[in-house]
C-alpha cells in the first residue's frame, strides 16, 4: 500500500483520530481505519493493536480500538441495542402501526404515551395531533397543537397546523348559515350569521348575504349594520362591485332604515300613478285638487311587509265653474292606517276616517281602500343612460256612509333617460298612458254621453322627476315629480279625455 492512499484514508477520519504517525506505522494504521470502514470490526482491533505494539504512544489508535469494540458489541447483541431506543420509540411504533391500520382511537393511546415519555419530540406530536383530526376530535387537537407550540415553540409545522386548523374552522361555521337558508330555516341563519360576526367578524364577500338574509326576516338594524359594512368593504378595495351593485346597497339602506314618509301632490284633472295608497281619492273632473300626507311605520320596514299609520290634509283649490266646493270649504282631514303584508306582492289595504275641517262642507265618513301597484325601472340608475319603465297603478275605494264606490287605474309604459347634461339626478320619462276610472257618484252628477259612472282613455305624457337627499349609505332618498298627459276618450264618460297633471313632492 502506497502512503499517498493511507494518508487519503487518514484524512478520512481525521475528524475523529488525527494521525502522527510515519512509516510502517502508519501503514498499518490505514489498514486498521480501512478494516473499521467496512465494519471488519476484529480485523481493525488487530491492526490498532499491532500499530500501538509499535507505538503505544498512539491515543489514535486507543480510540479506535475502543469504537470498533463499541460496534462490535452492538452488532453481536441486537436485541440489547433495540431495547435501548430512545423513550417514547416503541410506542411511537405502535402508534404509527394503528394509524396505517386506520384505528384512530389506538393511535392517540399510544401516541400519547409517547408524547409523555419524551414531550420535547415533535414527531409524536404531530402523531398525535393527526390522529385526533383523523378522529374529528377538533378541540382537543386545537389543544394539543397550542400545548406544542408552548412546550416547543413556533415550529414551521405547528403554525401550519394551527393555520389550516383555524381556517377550516371558519370555514365549517361559514356553512352553518348557509345551510340554514337551504333548510328554510332563515330566522336560524340570521343567528347564525350573528354569532359568527360575534366570533370571528363576517368577510366582506359574506356580509351581503347576511344583509340580504336579515332584511327578509324583519331583522331591520342588523340589516342595515351589514348593508353599510358592504359599502365601506368596496371602497376599501375588498369587496368588489358595480356602481349599480353599489347604488342598490344604498337603496336597501334607505328603504329599510326609513321610518317616516311625507308627500305632498297637486293634480289637475285626477292624474294619479302612484306605488301605493296615499292622500286623499282624486276627483276625475275639471279641479285641482291638493294632498298633504305624513306617515310612520311603527315596527319598521320588516322586508317590504309594513304597517304605517297616516294623517293628511287635503283640499279642492279650484273647480271649473264652481262645481265643487273649494279652499275652506272643501277643506279635509283624514288619520287612518294601512298594511302591506306581502314581500313580493305591492298589494296595500287601508282604513281610514275622513272628517271636516273647520266649517268645511264635508260629510265625516269612513273609507276602504284597496291598492295594487306593479312598477319596473322607476328608479335611478347610474350604469346606464336610458332605461325601460313601466308603473302600473290600480286602487278601488269605498265610502261607507255615502254608499259609494270608486276605482282608479293607470298603466304608463316608456322609457326613462337620466339627463346628465343637467344633472345625472334628473330624470325625463315620455310615456304612453292608458286611464280608467269608475265612480258611482257620477251617476248622480254627470249628464255627458256614455256611461256616466266610468271612464277610459288612452294618451302620451311625460314626466320629469329630480332625485335628491342621499349620502354615502343612502341613495336618493326624496324626489319632486312633475307629470303632464293628454288624453283621448276611449269610452265612457268625457272626463277620460283632455290634459292630466299632476305634481308631487316625496320627502
């Protein structure tokens, strides 16, 4: 053996025995390091031997001769070695045998006995934390990872485990509402929604539906808290909508936390279109009536389904050669309540007490109505310029000290275009028309042709309506509408014909 090759093999090893040695020596000492290599335990003793028998100075060689017995002795006698593994191996073993077989609940045993018999080992740890979630024993794996991050540290492993652990939670306890709402259960989905807000705090993409959810079962101010949260979300940049998505969250604010209403019409003729019961019946002949109303809704929106109970002042300000009793003498009051009760239905009841007003000739009287409105697109909108519209209007009323009966009904169907030229508030909507009205007091004061008692017509108006009073949260919130028909007589009586208008103020 050449001494380049043996000085090769001593640099192997000299990490653990550095040579000083020459000559022979050191030959026989690379024979006793290769024979140590390839676990040639008793030839590597000789030689170490052989080497000290020249040198006994040689600590070197002492070392070695002390490692390859060490060896030897664990390779002659196995069984002593494994008994002598590390605490917690052999129930580690068995706990990771359990695991495999897919008995979860052995697992945790052993992997337990393991923790406890070495705490600071982070693989029974995890052993033991994987087979309680294989369990679905959430909470106590919680526990187990917050106890190893506290006993071990912030180990890469542990925070991965805590943060798909949390995450999983929020997005199981996300389900809960939802399911609710596919089960018809959406008071329990309200709930629900709540607690999680409580919890953890709604995501953005979450807390529409929450508003949506809370406004259909009357949950007005929660609604409402959520509604504006989605505002605040998409101006942060976190919850991404259209400028119309955006204006319709502020139309749900501005319906559902309204309270109380005032309007305010003026109509020339019995012009009248409206979304539900308010002021006093029109007269259908040549006078200009004028309507004051103010109403409250006691218990809320409650998702289109309200009580409002109302009071008005109205008066005939003019009739064409004085047909009609006008100012003091016409002048009237009426309190009285009405109810929506269907969401998705604009069918609106009311009841109300009709009395004079100082000396006014007017006979005190209780009144019916019965309403029913169908509108698409009288609203603003702001992702388009023009828009299709239609409002349909039908109320049939009865009087019951006077015995006497009356309908009013009218359909305008066009198209609405926002002028932003002027402002993008302002809105013109050209229309056709279409009127019918009945009343059985006619009988008794018209002569004309035709059926006195009722009258149709068809024609072309257009309207000109300004929105304004909105804020961040809310959208428009009041409107002034000017309205101007002509009519052409279909049947009836002549009063279906002419110019109609009306102008109404809504606060």
């Amino acid at each position: 053996m050449d001494n380049g090759g043996a000085n090769g093999v001593a640099k192997r090893g000299e990490h653990l025995l550095p040579l000083e040695l020459s000559g022979p020596p050191l030959r026989i000492a690379a024979e006793a390091y290769r024979a140590y290599d390839s676990k040639n335990y008793d030839l590597a003793i000789a030689r170490a031997r052989e080497v000290l028998r020249q040198r006994p100075d040689s600590q070197d060689m002492r070392k070695l001769i002390g490692l390859a017995q060490r060896d030897r002795y664990r390779r002659d006698h196995p069984l002593e070695f494994i008994a002598r593994k590390p605490p917690g191996f052999q129930a580690a073993e068995r706990a990771l045998a359990a695991y495999n077989d897919g008995d979860y609940e052995l697992a945790v045993t052993e992997s337990r006995l393991a923790v406890r018999q070495a705490p600071r080992n982070l693989d029974y740890r995890l052993m033991l934390i994987e087979s309680l979630q294989r369990l679905n024993a959430r909470d106590l794996a919680q526990t187990e990872i917050d106890a190893a991050i506290r006993d071990l540290g912030q180990a890469p492993q542990l925070l991965t485990l805590r943060d798909r652990m949390r995450e999983q939670r929020e997005n199981e306890a996300l389900q809960v509402p939802y399911a609710l709402m596919q089960a018809g259960d959406r008071r329990g989905a309200d709930a629900a929604f709540a607690d999680l807000d409580r919890k953890q705090g709604l995501p953005p993409n979450i807390v529409q539906d929450a508003a949506y959810n809370a406004m259909q079962v009357g949950n007005d101010r929660d609604a409402v808290k959520y509604f504006k949260r989605s505002v605040d979300a998409n101006e942060a940049g976190n919850l991404p909508m259209s400028e119309q998505d955006k204006f319709q969250t502020r139309r749900a604010v501005a319906d559902v936390e309204r309270r109380f209403g005032l309007t305010n019409t003026t109509t020339y003729r019995g012009a009248n279109a409206s979304s539900g019961i308010s002021g006093a019946p029109s007269t259908p002949n040549d006078s200009v009536q004028n309507s004051t109303e103010v109403y409250w809704r006691p218990l809320g929106y409650q998702d289109a389904r309200y009580l409002e109970l109302f009071a008005g002042v109205t008066d005939t300000l003019w009739s064409r050669g004085g047909v009609y009793d006008t100012g003091a003498d016409a002048l009237q009051g009426d309190v009285g309540a009405r109810v929506k009760p269907f969401t998705q239905v604009n069918l609106v009841a009311a009841l109300e007490r009709v009395f004079p007003l100082g000396g006014a000739n007017v006979q005190a009287d209780w009144l019916a109505r019965l309403g029913y409105g169908s509108s698409i697109g009288t609203d603003l909108r702001v992702d388009v310029p023009s828009w299709w519209t239609s409002q349909l209007y039908a109320e049939a009323g009865h009087y019951f000290r006077q015995s006497r009966t009356y309908v009013n009904s009218e359909w305008q169907l066009g198209r609405s275009y926002r002028l932003d030229g002027v402002s993008p508030k302002l809105v013109v909507f050209p229309h056709a028309v279409a009127a019918y009205d009945y009343d059985t007091q006619m009988n008794f004061e018209s002569s004309n042709r035709g059926s006195p008692d009722s009258a149709a017509g068809l024609g072309a108006g257009v309207s000109l309506r300004y929105w304004f009073r909105e804020d961040r949260y809310h959208a428009p919130q009041s409107y002034w509408d000017l309205s101007l028909q002509y009519r052409a007589r279909v049947f009836g009586d002549d009063r279906a014909r002419g110019v109609f208008a009306r102008f109404t103020y809504s606060y």
